[in-house]
C-alpha cells in the first residue's frame, strides 16, 4: 500500500514572497540608480556653494550606500530562508510513520 507524501503547505507561499522580494529589490534599485544618475548629472548645473556642493556629493554617497547594504542585507536574508524551506521540506519527508495510524 502506498503512501501520499505530506507537502508542506507553507512551501509555495514563502518562496513567492521571495520573487516578490526580488522583483522589489530589483525595481528598487533601478529606480535608485537612475535617481542617482540624475542627480549626478544635474549637480552640475545648480549654482551652489563649493561647501553645500560637496556636502550634497557626501549625502548622495551615503545613501547610495546604505542602499547597497540594504540589498546586501535584503539577498542573504532570502538564501538564508530559501535553505531554511528546503531543510524544513527535507525533514518533512524524512518523518516516520506515526505508529497509530
């Protein structure tokens, strides 16, 4: 007699919301690099002061890089949690049988 093997239900719904975390990140740092290419490109032609000028180069590179960490951060959370399923699937279909059933 043959056994159904029992699926995790929570399998499907986690790893959409990681596309969908991925798809995010992805248009998110898009829009943040054309938003930084802007900036950059215009910076230019705002008549400021040497000293404001430099502080708004500072500014955009630091949030450039937080972002970057933001991403960092955002990407090894989700291979964390991409092996975290597949350990928790594993250890599913590796259960034994229920000894009452």
């Amino acid at each position: 007699m043959s056994r159904k093997p029992r699926v995790n239900r929570a399998e499907p719904v986690a790893i959409a919301h990681m596309i969908g975390t991925i798809i995010g990140l992805v248009l998110l740092m898009a829009l943040l690099g054309v938003m930084f290419y802007c900036a950059r490109m215009l910076l230019p032609l705002i008549p400021l002061a040497d000293w404001f000028r430099t502080i708004l180069r500072v500014l955009i590179i630091l949030l450039v890089t937080i972002v970057a960490l933001y991403a960092i951060v955002v990407l090894y959370v989700i291979v964390v949690l991409l092996g975290f399923v597949g350990i928790c699937c594993a250890a599913i279909w590796k259960q034994p049988r229920d000894p009452g059933r």
